[in-house]
C-alpha cells in the first residue's frame, strides 16, 4: 500500500469515527431534550398545583394554609338590588312578648324640677323595654327511691319500681344527654371541650366515655329517622353528592354526603372510592339525576343520569382564566352566572322557566364558549372539539390539571 492509499484509509476512518460520535452526541441531545420537556412539564404541573386553592378548585379553604388564604370574591352577579332586605321581606328583629316572666317597674322618686317626692304620683304613661335573657341553669338532681313495704295480711315484701332507664347509683338523665350530644355532633365539640362546656355551663362535667356512649344510644334510636332519610334522597328526582376529608380517630377518612333542599344523609368511612359508595348504599339505588364534582367513581353509576357541579366548574375556571391567561374561562363563567341570574329572576317572577329564545341564546353562547376551550386544550392525538361524558367532558378534558 502507498503512501496516498494509507493516507486515505486513515482520513476514511477518522471521519467514520467522528460520525459515530455525531451519532452518540445526537441521540444524548435527543435524550436530554425529552428529560428537559418532561422536567418543563413536571414544573408546571407543580406550579399550577401550588397556585390552586379554595377560590380556583375543589380544595376546602382549610387546605389553604394559615396567612395563605386569597381575599373571598363573590362570584354573585350584581343584582342591581340595595343590600339588606327587600321590600317585603319578613324581618327577624325581636319583637315584645304580651306575657313577661317579670316586670320590674322603674318610678322616679322626686320631681327633677322642684325636687317634691313622687312617690305617691300615679303614673301618667309606660314604655316598654324589654330585656331577653337566660336565668341562671345548674344541673337538677333528682334523687329517685324505691320503698319496700310489707303486707301486713301475708307478711310478704314489695319493692317499688325505679323509672325505665334509671339503672344505677347515680347517672345523667336524657336531657343532660341530649345536650351532650347536640353539643358533640351538631355544634362539633370534641369530646374534652363537650364535658368542659357541660361543667361551665350547667355544673355537670361529663367524662368523654359518657359522652360517646350517648351519642351511641342516640345512633339507634335514629336509625329509623336515617332509613327515611336515605329512601327520601332516593326517590328524589335531583340529589347533590359530594365527599370531603375528615380526620377520624387520627386518620384521614372520608364523609360522604348526599342531599336534596329538604334532606341531608352523611356517613363517614376511611375510603372515598367506590368501595364507600357502595357500602354507604345510597347511590347505587339512586334513580334521579346526580349533581357531583365530576369524581371519577360517580360515572361507574350508570343508572342514574348525571349533572356537574357548576361550583366547581367556576373556581376551576377561575383558575384557567387566572393562572393559564386563558381569556375563554373567564368569558364562560360570566355565561354560568349570567344563566344562574336569568333563572333567579324568572323564579321570582312566578316563572316556570326561561322563555324559549333566551335559552337558544345561552346556548349558543354557551357552546362557543365551550368550542374556544376545546381549541384552546386540544387532546393529545385526537380531536379537538366535541364535549363528552364522564372524566371526558369539560370538567376533566379542560380543566384536569387544576383537579391534581
């Protein structure tokens, strides 16, 4: 081989060795741009997660965090109407009772001018003022015995019957128990605080067992008033559903509650998916129309029909108008409340509903509206327009990432 021939043999093998490397280098750029897109994404992802709260999701404001929470903005339209109570509106200002507990009469002992006693003056004119409050309360005790007596014929003995319920020594009687559980379960006092405020309030301290043992006997003598209350929201033709976190026992569980304008059923269980729902039994049976959130777990139930939550759908726009500067969000809720205002109105004025063309117009609105947010958040390889059930539609098509 001469010298050119090596010289070129060698040249050759320097370029396919340096486009080897262009190859290496090509594929690790490549590699670090999909690590560089995924870490972009993973950012924003996680700065949308840290800018949603109470007003822009389905978060409680107790998620909010202490000094974190955004000034409450109403998402009312303006009515046009003065703010208290309208013309007509029944007021609640206290009113003179005809029958006083006690009257104190307040006289004048001299006249203020001459100074001459008054004391046997009759008076001339009353004005009535009067002062609403409690008396003075302490725990009342009653002490109950039973004689015995012996028959003076045949020389047997009879005792006499305690009350039903009055088995011991010495225990608290069912009204001291109402409140102990009114206080518990209604007002939301834990246990410590609900003897404390017994103790306070009426001289009658009671232990936490005593309290919880209570509001057990007080669970099953409800239990009939519950099973009304569930076949109630069952043969309802629109019921609300929702679940929020509770912290039971330490834990985090779930309440799940269900509800009509008249009725409300809750129960509490360390699950939120379907496993709870179909133990609470209530929406598995339900027959009506749905109003919930958009969980995933509520569109497994298919016997039922289904409708969001626009509650959720404004504070999850709010987030796509304020946090992703998408101008549709913001143009979609003024359309919501716009309809919400119409229909107010119509219910005031004695209306069944909105007249026929006011309903096409909200409706066109309303889609196009719709068709803006879908081109604006097109789906990953498919099409962009078209709302669908479930997860599918707006609430979780459009605003998924605000539900994270």
């Amino acid at each position: 081989m001469d010298l050119e021939t090596a010289s070129r043999v060698e040249l050759l093998e320097i370029v396919v060795a340096q486009q080897a490397t262009i190859r290496l280098l090509e594929a690790r750029i490549a590699e670090q741009q999909a690590i560089i897109a995924a870490l972009t994404a993973r950012v924003k992802e996680l700065e949308h997660r840290l800018s949603t709260d109470s007003h822009n999701s389905s978060k409680p404001p107790s998620s909010d965090g202490p000094g974190a929470k955004p000034h409450p903005k109403s998402q009312r339209m303006p009515s046009g109407r003065k703010p208290g109570g309208q013309p007509g509106h029944r007021g609640q200002t206290l009113k003179l009772v005809d029958r006083p507990d006690e009257v104190q009469v307040h006289a004048p002992s001299h006249c203020e001018a001459c100074g001459r006693s008054l004391e046997a003056v009759p008076a001339i004119r009353r004005e009535r003022r009067q002062e609403m409050d409690l008396p003075p309360v302490r725990v009342w005790v009653v002490e109950h015995q039973a004689e015995t007596k012996c028959c003076p014929g045949c020389g047997a003995e009879t005792v006499g019957e305690f009350p039903a319920g009055v088995v011991a020594p010495i225990q608290y009687g069912p009204g001291a128990a109402a409140v102990a559980v009114s206080l518990n379960q209604a007002q939301l006092l834990p246990l410590e605080r609900t003897g404390e405020a017994l103790a306070e309030l009426f001289g009658c301290p009671m232990a936490d067992g005593t309290v919880e043992h209570a509001v057990g006997v007080c669970h099953k003598q409800v239990a009939e008033v519950e099973a009304a209350i569930k076949q109630g929201i069952e043969a309802a033709d629109v019921a609300h559903f929702d679940e929020t976190g509770i912290n039971v026992g330490g834990k985090t569980s779930w309440l799940h509650v269900a509800s009509t304008p008249s009725l409300t059923f809750s129960a509490a269980h360390p699950k939120r998916g379907r496993a709870a729902l179909d133990e609470v039994g209530l929406l598995g049976s339900f027959l009506g129309r749905a109003v919930h959130d958009g969980l995933s777990t509520y569109w497994h139930y298919g016997q039922c029909e289904h409708a969001l939550c626009n509650a959720h759908h404004l504070r999850e726009l709010t987030f796509v108008a304020e946090e992703l500067g998408q101008e549709w969000a913001k143009d979609l809720k003024d359309v919501l409340l716009e309809i919400k205002h119409a229909v107010d109105d119509a219910r005031d004025r004695g209306l069944d509903g909105l007249a026929a063309e006011v309903k096409h117009e909200f409706e066109r609105r309303y889609n196009a509206m719709l068709e803006e947010g879908h081109r604006a958040n097109p789906q990953p390889g498919g099409s962009a327009g078209g709302a669908q059930g479930g997860d599918a539609g707006l609430h979780g098509r459009l605003l998924g990432a605000v539900r994270q």
